[in-house]
C-alpha cells in the first residue's frame, strides 16, 4: 500500500470512530481481495471500502468503484464471515477522501 493510502485509511478510521464506530480489522485479506477496515456500528457489522483522489481528472473517488471492486470486495466479506454463528447483520460503506475536502461517509454504499 501507498504512503497515501495508508495515510487517507488513517483519515477514514479516525472519521469513523468519531461517528462511534468501533474498530475490528484493518487490511483484512484473502485471495479473493481486500477490505480496508472492518468495524462495527452498534450490533451491525460494517466492511468500509475507502478510496482516496488527489483529483477528479480521471473521476472522483466514487466512480473507482467498479462493479470488479464491488464482487471482490463481496467474495472477500463472504469469506470474513466463513464460520461465524450467529451470522451479523452487515452492511458494505465507502469513505471517499478527494483532494483536501472533508471525507464522505456513504452508508450501505451497496444497497439497491
């Protein structure tokens, strides 16, 4: 990972635990990808994708996250959740970090 990756995970972790979410797993990985922060809010597992910009020329933050992504991320959360009983409720967010603006929370980034 970048120094500016790392750096814009340190921002969205700090953001979050600001919010009251509390942390579980940082760079969780398995051969079907990567979930940057795991955390829980209240009773509700939370898997956080978080995408950094310097700058919208090639699209902001929001639009890297391909359809690709998404299916990784989600085999990636099937295998976080391998063996655990009772099952968490669960929901997939994205922090998105572009240039020097405050960072954006999506809630249930996935939901249809």
């Amino acid at each position: 990972m970048s120094v500016a990756g790392a750096l814009a995970e340190e921002q969205a972790l700090r953001f979050l635990t600001e919010h009251g979410l509390k942390l579980k797993e940082r760079n969780y990985s398995c051969r079907m990808g990567e979930i940057d922060l795991i955390l829980t809010d209240g009773q509700v597992l939370v898997f956080v994708e978080v995408r950094m910009r310097r700058s919208r020329a090639f699209g902001g933050a929001v639009e890297s996250i391909t359809p690709r992504k998404r299916a990784r991320l989600v085999a990636a959360a099937r295998h976080y959740l391998a063996g655990k009983q009772p099952l968490p409720a669960c929901r997939f967010d994205a922090v998105l970090i572009e240039a020097d603006a405050a960072p954006v929370w999506i809630q249930d980034a996935f939901g249809e």
